[in-house]
C-alpha cells in the first residue's frame, strides 16, 4: 500500500557479502527503525523481509508498480556479466543479475549503489576477475546514478543521501565519479587525526614499534589516506566509536575504483 511523505526504496542485492545492508543497520544517527519507520518506505531488501520465494517476488512487482518512477533503488554488490551473466542469477524466472538491476533500474527515480563493489566493481572485480564483475553506473544508463563507495559504505552517507532527497526532493551535487561531494570531497590525509605526525616526520617504521604506540603517521606502512576520497576520519564508524586509522592499520583505499588491486597492500605508492 501507499505510504505518503516516505520515500519508497528497493534495496536488492547482487553478488556482495551483505557488508552494506548490515551497515546500514548499524545507523546510529538515526537509528535504523527510525529509518525505516519514519523516513523510507523499504519496500524491498531481501535480508530484512519477512517474505521469502514467490512471495517476496510479488512484493517487489506490486512496489515497482505501485511507486513507478518514484523510488529509489538502491543496489548492493557487483554485476557479473561474464559467461552471459550466469554467475549470478536470482528468481523463479532465473533472470541473470544484469537483467534483474536493468528491468528495476527502468521504473526507478534513481539508483543508488551503495559500496564499493557496486560502485566500482569492488572485491569481485580484483584480478583476475571471473566473474567479469562491473559496477551499476557500467550497466545502468538514462537514470541519475548516485556512487556511495567503501567497504563497507557509511551509513551516514546512505541516509545523507535519503534525507537530501526527502528534504529537497533533488539529490546531492556529485563529483566526477558521481560520489556525493558532501561526503567525497576530501581525501582521508586531509582530515586525519594523524595527519601532525606525518607533518613532523613522524612514522611508524615496524608494526609494535614506539611510533605505533605512540599513534604517529602509518604513510610508511602502506596508509593510502593521501590518495583516498571519503569522510570516515571525520564520521568514522558505529556511532563514531572508532575507524581504521583510529584503530592502527592504515587507509586501504577501500572508497577508490580498483581499490584492491592497486593499494590493499603494506607499502606505501
Ligand atoms: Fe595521511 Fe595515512 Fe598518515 Fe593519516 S595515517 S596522516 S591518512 S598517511
Ligand atoms: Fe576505507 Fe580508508 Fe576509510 S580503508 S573505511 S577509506 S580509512
């Protein structure tokens, strides 16, 4: 049925670890029943709903035609594309991952992907890639595609990206890789609360050495903050408890396209 003045949402998943999803659940501010009580419709998502089977695909089909053009989809996961597709397939009707995000991607306002394997390819898109995983906005085209990576995304930019748009009914400016700037629009080294050490020289050369007690720059053991665009320094995650930098390992890079390829690894670039 209707709901007025929430905005409906389809969340589906495509070939992903559920990392997002259970972001999401971890939204601290607001919380997620407040979320999904008071401010969507979550209409769809496959881990959070009761239904199962034909019957969850019932629900789908009556909210793609009750809320046409009207809701957001918000996708997790990357899209395999090779072999045809069949590495992932969903449904009774067996359509492939590709089929199944173009056909809602067709009756959507906008697409959100959410995550980095959705935003860009992720995990599943590493070399070699098999599956020939791809992200949404590789896939989907004549829609507004909107890119919250990391991995996994932070739920306080999902839900800055819903409250935009219940607020203003627009969505957020984007940059050139369609990551919301308000989020994306410093690198990780520019707000880092390590960052007067790397200033000072100041590096932890060893895992367990007295730089690493002493909390100083992990640039020296592969930290790719410099090179890296995302807000976590500043939200950091659950409910600001902690971050990676916070907790001692440095920036892999996880927000950035082909981020496991080209920095998950201990040395600096
Ligand atoms: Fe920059 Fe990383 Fe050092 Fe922080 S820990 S100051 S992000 S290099
Ligand atoms: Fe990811 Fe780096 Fe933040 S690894 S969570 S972008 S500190």
């Amino acid at each position: 049925a209707e709901v007025m003045n929430r905005v409906p949402v389809i969340w589906i998943e495509l070939q992903d670890c559920a990392g997002n999803s259970e972001a999401l659940l971890r939204s601290e501010k607001p919380k997620v029943d407040e979320i999904i009580l008071e401010i969507i419709s979550l209409e769809f998502h496959e881990t959070l709903m009761a239904a199962a089977g034909h019957q969850a695909e019932a629900q789908m089909q009556d909210a793609i035609n009750t809320f046409k053009g009207r809701y957001l989809l918000f996708v997790e996961g990357s899209i395999p594309t090779a072999i045809g597709g069949y590495y992932g397939t969903i449904g009774a009707s067996g359509e492939t991952f590709e089929e199944h995000l173009k056909r809602l991607s067709a009756d959507a306002a906008a697409v959100v992907a959410v995550g980095s394997c959705a935003t860009f390819g992720g995990v599943p898109a590493a070399a070699p890639n098999p599956t020939g995983a791809k992200g949404v906005m590789d896939i989907v085209s004549g829609k507004p595609i909107i890119n919250i990576p990391a991995c996994p995304a932070n739920p306080a930019n999902m839900v800055g990206v819903i409250l935009h748009y219940v607020l203003t009914g627009e969505l957020p400016e984007l940059d050139s890789l369609l990551r919301p700037k308000f989020a994306f629009g410093y690198r990780i080294h520019d707000t880092c609360e390590r960052r007067v050490h790397f200033d000072a020289g100041e590096f932890v050369e060893e895992w367990g050495d007295a730089g690493a007690k002493n909390n100083f720059c992990l640039y020296k053991m592969g930290c790719k903050g410099p090179m890296t665009f995302n807000n976590c320094g500043i939200v950091r995650y659950n409910d600001g408890v902690n971050w990676p930098i916070g907790a001692g390992r440095g920036c892999i890079g996880c927000s950035e396209p082909d981020f496991w390829d080209k920095y998950a690894f201990e040395r600096p670039i």
